[in-house]
C-alpha cells in the first residue's frame, strides 16, 4: 500500500439507511455496486452527520469542524449567492494538496461561492445581481486544484455547470420548464436536470485519469446531486427500482460508485485507493406512494434531529489495511478529515472529529460525544447508548436510550434528568 495512498470521498445528498441494501434487506432499491464496496470494506452502522441539511455536513466533512463554530450558525442551508463558508480554516485538500496531492472537486458545492454582483436584485434569489460572466471565488479558491460542478441543489439557480471559477453555458435566459422545488432562475441552453450527475461522473472520471496517468496521488472529492429532489432519472435508469424516481435515483448513485471504481480498477490504482461512500443526512421521503421505507425504519427524516434524519450510510474501503467488515461504534462525517489526516501522518489543530483509523485496524478506541445541528441551529449530543436533543425556542427537550428504544419512542428526560442535565452541561461546553 502507498504512503500516500489516493483518496476518493463520494457524498450521496439524501439518502438513508434504507436506501441501500446492505443497510436494509428490505430495501426496494437495487445498489450492487455500493454494496459490493462494503462488502469488501468496512461498513459503519452508527455513523452521523453533522447536520442535518445540506451545508452543515460538507463544511464539517471538509473541514473536521462542526459549522456552529463558524459565525454562519442557523443558516443550515446557503441560499442565495451566498460568499463563502469555509474561512482559513483548514481543510482536507490544503492538507492532501500541501503533501502534492492533486485535489478535485466534482459536484454539487452548497458551501458559498464569492460572485461579482453588479447591482442588488430582487426575490429570494437575487439571480439579475450577479454579473455571471465575470470570475468567482469557488472551490479552487479553497484548496481545489479543480472544480466541475454546480452552486448548490438541483432545485436553486443557477441551472448551468461551473469550471473552476468561470460559468460553463451563459445562462442568458430563464429555465423554461420547472419540476418539484425547483426554485426560479436563469438556465444555460444546453442545461438538462437528468443528466447532471453523468456529467459530474464524466468530469470526475477524467479527473481521475489525469491523476494517475501522473502518477502523483490524488484527492477526489464527489458530491452528487441525486437523490436530493427534483428527482429526475435518466430515462435508462427509470423504472429500475421499485421505489418509484426518487428509488430510481439511488439506483443512479450506484451507477456512479461503478463508473468511479471501474475506473481505479482500469487505471490500476484501486489498491492504492481509499474509497468512501457517504450521505450528506437521512432522506427525504419519495413524494409518491411506495412500500419503501428510507430510514430502515427509524424515527424521522432529513431537517429533523431523530435518527433517521442524521444517522447516514458510511463505508470505508481500504484494500489490504483494514482487519474487520462491520463497524457498530458511533462515529461522524466529520471524524472523515481527521482519518485522512493521521493516515498520510499530518498533525491538524483544533479539530472536533476523530480519527477513527483504530477502528478501522481492528485496535482500540474510545468513542467521545458526537453532536449533529439543525438547520436552525438546534443541536442534538449522541454519548454511549444516551441520545440528548436540547431545547430551544418551543421546543422541549428530548433524552432517549438508543440501546433500549432504538426508534426514539419514550422520551426519559424526566425520568432520567440527571442524564439529560450532565449531557446538556456536555452539550453548551462543546
């Protein structure tokens, strides 16, 4: 195994437990692909996001902090042409990229881009603001040697890719046709919502070849758009699940954990490879009627601090280096940075996650508190078999004994209030 082994990160963006069918055999939804990689990697059971919306977990997953510390808490998801969230704290590109890695980025950011605005706009938007002709401050600006994707969900404008830090198709008019959430704004003439993920995937793979025909080791860093709403299959992939579009999504995730490890496989770098499968938070329900369950049958959904909105797929494949199959300690996403981080034998300070190699290699590891945010900055604290979600505005408090009542059905925090007092003191001290 190299020193400096390639690392390649690939971010589902709402899916769930149960939408994966080594996590779910009653999972309606075909995922060989995905399950191939756990089987022959390590799969976490207990593994959480930091947050259960969008931007909280990729700032966390890059940056190995929770994203109430930045000055942004609350604002769970970027609207607007928001700047940027990530400051000078460190990342994992400025780290692998600081080693001579070369680092990339394919996919949906969410994290704030730094516009030229030419005037103050209107609506929630704000799309006639912004002067899309002139350069940006993107990823590349935050360690990325590369970037190819779009400013945040499928559902917020701009409907056009983004290179490095120029627009890709001017997008000089209106998007003619709007399907589920999909909020108002201009589009490129070439834009197609079916295919954004195949040109992530096209982009990523090249990327990949690049690298290795280089033989320099890469950071490949793969959020997609699927199966986050409006769920749109390409019409090969339609009717492939018996989930309805949103299973067909899933399905068209695990077509890309596919392309990408063919590829490693083609290159004959997959052995030097450090591949991870992750979700952003727990799903959103499918908008039509279906027997399939996304959370496997735990307690709520994405936007929510239950389990099934912030307890995510997480798998790990490391050829050669790891000693066990199955991982039930709880671990989070933003324990990922951190991991990578002892892995190639960098020290980074001020770092709220923890490496989980220990687990990985079959040594021993004590687990500490994990803590996910809300998008209103709410936060729930998981330690031991103690689950405590603190109250805020009207909302009470919850305390619930995940070992005993894994769907979060009898709140203990009267019955138990010197747990729930000592996990609070936990909680505001963090």
């Amino acid at each position: 195994m190299a020193e400096t082994p390639n690392i390649v990160v690939i971010l589902a963006d709402d899916a769930g437990v149960g939408d994966i069918r080594c996590y779910s055999q009653s999972c309606r939804i075909p995922t060989p692909n995905i399950d191939s990689v756990a089987q022959s990697g390590v799969q976490f059971t207990q593994a959480y996001a930091p947050g259960n919306v969008c931007t909280q977990t990729r700032y966390g997953l890059l940056t190995g902090r929770y994203h109430f510390r930045t000055d942004r808490r609350g604002e769970g998801v970027v609207f607007d042409y928001t700047d940027p969230i990530i400051g000078s704290e460190p990342t994992i590109q400025d780290v692998l990229g600081s080693l001579g890695y070369r680092t990339y980025c394919s996919g949906k950011w969410h994290l704030g881009i730094d516009w030229i605005e030419q005037g103050t706009g209107s609506g929630q938007f704000r799309n006639e603001a912004i002067d899309f002709g002139a350069t940006f401050a993107g990823p590349t600006a935050q360690g990325f040697d590369h970037y190819y994707g779009i400013r945040a969900s499928l559902d917020h404008p701009p409907y056009c890719f983004l290179e490095d830090g120029h627009v890709v198709g001017y997008p000089l008019e209106e998007k003619d046709t709007y399907y589920t959430q999909q909020r108002p704004g201009p589009a490129s003439s070439t834009w197609d919502d079916r295919q954004v993920d195949r040109q992530f995937t096209n982009r990523a793979l090249s990327y990949i070849t690049e690298a290795a025909q280089s033989e320099d080791p890469f950071f490949l860093y793969f959020p997609t758009s699927a199966p986050h709403r409006p769920c749109l299959p390409p019409p090969q992939l339609q009717g492939r699940s018996t989930a309805g579009d949103r299973g067909d999504m899933i399905v068209q995730f695990d077509w890309v954990i596919r392309q990408i490890d063919q590829q490693l496989a083609a290159l004959g770098v997959r052995d030097e490879t450090i591949l991870i499968v992750a979700s952003d938070h727990g799903p959103r329900p499918a908008a039509e009627e279906t027997d399939h369950d996304p959370t496997n049958g735990l307690r709520g959904q994405k936007a929510t601090l239950y389990e099934g909105g912030i307890r995510v797929p997480l798998i790990v494949r490391w050829p050669e280096n790891t000693v066990t199959d199955q991982v039930n300690t709880p671990v989070s996403l933003i324990d990922i940075f951190p991991t990578i981080a002892d892995i190639v034998g960098r020290d980074v300070d001020n770092l709220d996650g923890r490496s989980f190699t220990p687990l990985l290699k079959g040594r021993e590891y004590s687990p500490g508190a994990i803590i996910s945010e809300d998008g209103s900055g709410q936060r729930a604290l998981r330690k031991g078999e103690w689950k405590y979600i603190e109250a805020t505005g009207d909302r009470d408090a919850e305390l619930y004994n995940l070992c005993d009542d894994p769907t979060e059905s009898e709140n203990r925090v009267r019955a138990d209030a010197s747990t729930a007092e000592a996990l609070n003191v936990t909680l505001q001290n963090t």
